[in-house]
C-alpha cells in the first residue's frame, strides 16, 4: 500500500470556534480581531461575502461593520486552544501517526488504505470532527507533504472538503508559488522575476537549478511537488537566522512612551518566535519612523550587539527601550515601528560561559507556558502596557471550555 499524507485544516477556525457556543450566530457575519483589537485576523463566509478583507484596519471599518450588523470579536486563546485540542483528539483515532503543525493544522499518515479507500475515510474523519467538535476541516491528500499542504487548500472549494492529489497536476495552477509551503513572500517575489508564477510551474523546474539559485529547501519543495518525498516532521526544517516583526501602526504614535510600548509588544512576538525554535539573540535592531506624507519625515534605525546570546525578554526589553530613547524626535507621531534579530544561535549548541549573564531560561519556559495555556497576554511586561487586558480585548467572548461561570447553561 502507498503512504498518503493527510492534511487536515479547520476551515475559518477562530471565527468558526466563536460559533462554537454562540449557535444564535450561525449563518451571520463574524469578524475576530488581533491583538490588540487592531485588525481583522479572521472572519467566516458571511463576512468575507459583505467584502470585509484579513488585516484589514478595525478602526478603518468599525462604522461599515456596525452598519452591516457584523458580530465583533477579540482574539480569545484560552477558547481556541480548548478547541483545538478537542478537534486534534478526534483526529487522531484515525491514524497511528499524527502531527500537529499549528492551532488549526495537522497531518495524519496513513499506509493500509488503497486510493478509493483513502478518499472515503478522508470523508469519514471530516464528519466525526463535525460531529464532535463542530469545527469545519477540509482535508488534503497526497504522498508528500508539500502537496498535501496545496491539496488541503484546493479541498477548501470542493463540496466534499476532501482533494486528494496525484503528482503535480493542472489542479496546481489555481495556486500561487506563494501559496506552496515553505516558499513564502520573499521567495515567491524572487520566483516571479524568473517567471515561475504558479504551483504547477514550480513544478516544472530543475531541481539542481533551484538549489543553485536558492537552496536545498526550495530544491525539496519541487521534488516533491513532483510526487518524491522529501520532508519528514522528524526532520524539521532549518531555523531562521534572522526574524522580524514589523508594524504600520494607525493611528499614529505620539509620545515617546506609546512608541516605546508599540516597539515592546512587536519584541514579544519576535522573541517568541526565537524561542520557539530554540534560538538566542546576539545582534537585535530597531526602527521607528514618520509617515511620508509629514511635514518632516525621517525613519531611524538602531542596533544592539549582546556580548553573550540572550533570550530573556527582560534583558531584550531593556534595550529596546533605550534603542527608541536614542532616535525618537520629540513632537513627532510615528507610523512604523519595527524589531528585529540581526543574529541568532542555537540554544542547543549553546557554549556556557563563567562570566556570561545569568538567562532565565526557566523563567521564559513558564512565561510562554502560562500564555499557551491560558492566552496570549495572560502574563506580560509592562512596559507593553500596563492596561493591556483590560483596554485591547474590549470584545472578548466568553470562555467557557477554561472558566466555571461561563459555561453554557442548557434549560430543558
């Protein structure tokens, strides 16, 4: 029997799992909000259909969403994560094997079906998830997981919410290069200049000449569009050597203390990017700048170099702070802000120095912890903000999979 990769992913899932407990929402239009109560993150089919778009500014369209009666939410991990947990359980008892990629993402491999076989159970595992759970997936299949990946996305159109896809087809043209996994952004922009527009046309290209021109990950991205399995979740890909978080901030900043804050909270993120994949910053930089249109526009840039890696937010905070202190004008309202680590090493192969800095590396792992569990924010610095909690989820659902008083009372 062939080994077929499943990718199972829940379809709209924050919007999806406010429905959860609120089924007098059903069938209008949902939006989620970020972090922040800033921009769109999610939004089910109604939404979409009333021409809302992802990312775009909330306070851009508080006035059309209260007009078209468009139900408002912020983000509430402590809810998503209970429903994700459940959804991921059901999906398991369908396969020895299973991955979880993300929040709403994971594979199933499974080797004792044939292919007619394994579109039926792929059908089979959707419905007991919505049966259960109540959380939509369209599922993927193929034989790597690359084209697992753009199976799953083609799955999201057709009726049954399954595709199972053979080899590289005409079926990847409706892709992007963007869309296939691993390519992202800047790389899809590099593949365009060459021509390469579309999935199928990744396809197409010569493997040696794609490791030449980019490297041997892109290499396996189009051997494996071409059915040759290359990516295994054993053998996860290779950390980033540089990470971002960047921000268009509206309305803009005034006041050295909101730019410090902005700057802090883009910190978090990327420092919780680094931790995730074990990494530690040597080289960390900052920017903060006008908007074009100002009288006088400038955009500064400064960075700092750690004499031993660090990723204690404590320290990286600190030093984020005086970075802004250095190039904010006073009088000025900055638009962008931006954080980001010029070097990182790998806290595995960490060398341990007797003069170095004490990390707190027990204190991070509980921090990132309680947060996973409970939501994002649920412990923070306050130097993002001391009324973070309370001011920036002003439209947080109830939480009743996490909290006694919330759950759901059924009158017969």
């Amino acid at each position: 029997m062939m080994k077929y990769y499943l990718m199972i992913d829940a379809n709209r899932f924050y919007a999806n799992a406010e429905l959860i407990y609120r089924p007098d929402l059903r069938g209008k239009p949902i939006i989620v909000l970020s972090n922040g109560d800033s921009s769109i993150v999610a939004l089910n089919r109604q939404a979409s259909d009333l021409g809302f778009k992802r990312m775009s500014y909330y306070s851009e369209i508080k006035g059309l969403a209260e007009a078209k009666g468009v139900n408002v939410f912020s983000s509430n991990y402590s809810l998503y994560n209970s429903v994700s947990k459940a959804f991921m359980s059901v999906a398991s008892e369908f396969a020895n094997e299973q991955f979880i990629y993300s929040i709403d993402e994971c594979w199933l491999t499974i080797d004792t079906l044939s292919e007619s076989e394994i579109i039926e159970h792929a059908k089979i595992i959707r419905r007991e998830i919505w049966r259960r759970t109540r959380v939509p997936v369209s599922i993927g299949i193929a034989k790597t997981m690359t084209l697992s990946k753009c199976a799953s996305r083609l799955a999201k159109s057709n009726s049954d919410g399954v595709f199972l896809l053979i080899g590289p087809n005409r079926s990847l043209v409706d892709l992007s290069a963007n869309d296939v996994w691993g390519i992202g952004v800047r790389r899809a922009n590099q593949l365009e200049h060459s021509g390469v527009r579309t999935a199928l046309a990744l396809s197409k290209q010569c493997p040696t000449r794609i490791r030449k021109e980019f490297n041997i990950d892109v290499e396996k991205t189009v051997r494996e569009l071409n059915n040759e399995p290359c990516f295994s979740w054993y053998e996860s890909r290779p950390d980033k050597k540089q990470i971002f978080s960047t921000r268009t901030v509206s309305p803009r900043l005034a006041g050295l203390i909101n730019v410090k804050r902005a700057a802090c909270e883009l910190l978090n993120l990327a420092s919780l990017k680094a931790r995730n994949q074990q990494s530690k910053i040597k080289t960390i930089t900052v920017h903060i700048g006008t908007s074009s249109d100002t009288w006088k526009p400038y955009f500064k840039r400064n960075l700092h170099h750690f004499d031993y890696a660090t990723s204690d937010l404590i320290i990286l905070s600190k030093v984020v702070n005086f970075l802004v202190d250095s190039m904010y004008v006073p009088g000025t309202e900055i638009s962008k802000v931006g954080v980001g680590f010029l070097a990182l090493e790998s806290k595995r192969n960490e060398q341990l120095d007797l003069f170095g800095t004490e990390d707190r590396d027990t204190f991070m792992g509980l921090f990132d912890q309680i947060n996973r569990r409970f939501g994002k924010n649920t412990v923070f610095l306050a130097n993002t903000g001391i009324d973070k909690a309370k001011v920036e989820r002003q439209f947080l659902s109830k939480s009743p999979t996490t909290r006694w008083r919330d759950i759901v009372v059924v009158k017969a």
